[in-house]
C-alpha cells in the first residue's frame, strides 16, 4: 500500500479505520501514533495522514489533503475475460496504470467458467481497483462493466474521436504507427483471450475502426500484455511527436 485510500464519506476531522486497511497499517507499515502516510481521496485529491492512535484493530488518522492528484490516463481498455487466477492481477496493474475505464468482456475462447467466478462478484472487482490504485499511488478508480456478450457490447458504436486499437498476436502494424508519438489523443484498446481473438471478432473490431496493432514479436499471456500495452501507450504519450 503506497497510498492509503479514504473515501469522500470518511474524510473529516479524525478518521478511524478498522478491517483491511487498518490491518495492513497495524501488521505490514507497523504504525504507531505520529507516523505519516501519503493517502488521498477516492476520485479527488492527495495528501497525508497523521496517526493518532493505534491498536490491535483500528487506526485513528488526522487528515490534510489538499494536492491536486494527477490526472487518470487517456485509456479505456476492454479486456476479454481472463482466467480467475489472472482476473485480479490484471485489474490491479490496469487501476495502478490509471486507466479511464475497463470494459471486460465475454469473447469466444473465454472458456464459460470464468464468467461464474466469484472474481467477477462487485466486492472482488472494486478491491482489485482499489488495491491497484493504492500500489500506482492513483486516487483514481476506473469504471468498470463487465458484459457477458461481445457482440452485444460492440453493437453500441466506439468513439472514433479516441485512437481505436486491436491488440492481435499474429499480425498488424507495430503500436507506434497507429498511435504515433507524441500524441495526445485518448486511446481505446482491445486485447483478447489466451489463444486471441477468432477471425469473426477480429473482422467486427475492424469493421467499427480499429486498427490491429502488435506490441512486438513475443506472444504474450493476457497479463503480460496488458501491461506491455499499457506502458507503450504511456511511453508514446511521454515521446516527442515526429518532426515534420
């Protein structure tokens, strides 16, 4: 936890917390009264907390937030349902990146199981997000929706005014032609199951305007690749645009 995270109900005067949060600052960060910690506010700004007291099951903190947090990264990422075990880890590295918004969504190599997992429950999903903000020291929390039908979701038309990208293992140009340096346009991107989109999902994405984009010769599990996509993107935003 490198950013403790209240939410806007909880920030007053004194602040007590009890359950996860006050057991990692008791067992993990050892604090004691008078250690400080950087925390922010769900969806607002940053700061620090004070420790006033502390014991076997709670934390009493004195808060002062009062810094602008960095804005939320210009990405919205639709995901093809990973396995349970993968599910949660993705989702923490995608909320510690940032990111606007996740979609995840049924596709069909998404073996049937992994949409009956208790990952997918509304508690398991918003403590992924938020163990993911508080790791990428965000105190932004991406919306998420989960949608057990692709063809469903993407009969809704994309926002063409954002870079739509496919993620494809087997072909495509290479990210930096489709989302050139030194942009600042929002970007969407796709990245399907293990095994990868089938030609029928890759021929609809294609049809609604997404470029199929590779991100290097290696074929990556979907966790891998996310967070490869997801720092290319935020390299090519850091580069300068090409001369010319």
């Amino acid at each position: 936890m490198n950013l403790l995270l209240l939410d806007p109900a909880e920030v007053g005067e004194r602040v007590t917390l009890a359950g996860r949060r006050a057991r990692h600052l008791i067992d993990v960060l050892g604090v004691r009264a008078g250690s400080r910690l950087r925390a922010g506010v769900v969806g607002g700004v940053l700061g620090y907390v004070e420790v006033l007291d502390a014991d076997a099951d709670s934390v009493t903190l004195r808060a002062v937030l009062d810094e602008p947090a960095p804005p939320a990264a210009p990405v919205h990422l639709i995901l093809a349902v990973p396995r349970p075990k993968v599910l949660t880890r993705v989702l923490e590295h995608a909320a510690a990146a940032a990111v606007e918004r996740i979609d995840l969504v049924n596709a069909w190599r998404v073996d049937k199981s992994y949409l009956g997992s208790k990952r997918l429950d509304d508690d398991a999903l918003d403590l992924a997000l938020r163990r993911g903000a508080e790791q990428g020291m965000t105190t932004h929390l991406p919306a998420l929706a989960v949608h057990p039908r692709l063809m469903g979701f993407l009969a809704t038309p994309p926002d063409r005014s954002r870079c739509l990208l496919l993620a494809h293992a087997r072909g495509g140009v290479d990210l930096e032609h489709a989302h050139l340096p030194g942009t600042t346009r929002p970007a969407t991107i796709a990245i399907g199951p293990e095994g990868g989109w089938i030609e029928r999902e890759l021929e609809t994405f294609t049809s609604l305007g997404f470029a199929t984009i590779s991100l290097g010769p290696a074929i990556l599990r979907v966790e891998a690749a996310v967070t490869a996509a997801l720092a290319q993107l935020s390299l090519l935003r850091r580069l300068p645009a090409p001369s010319g």
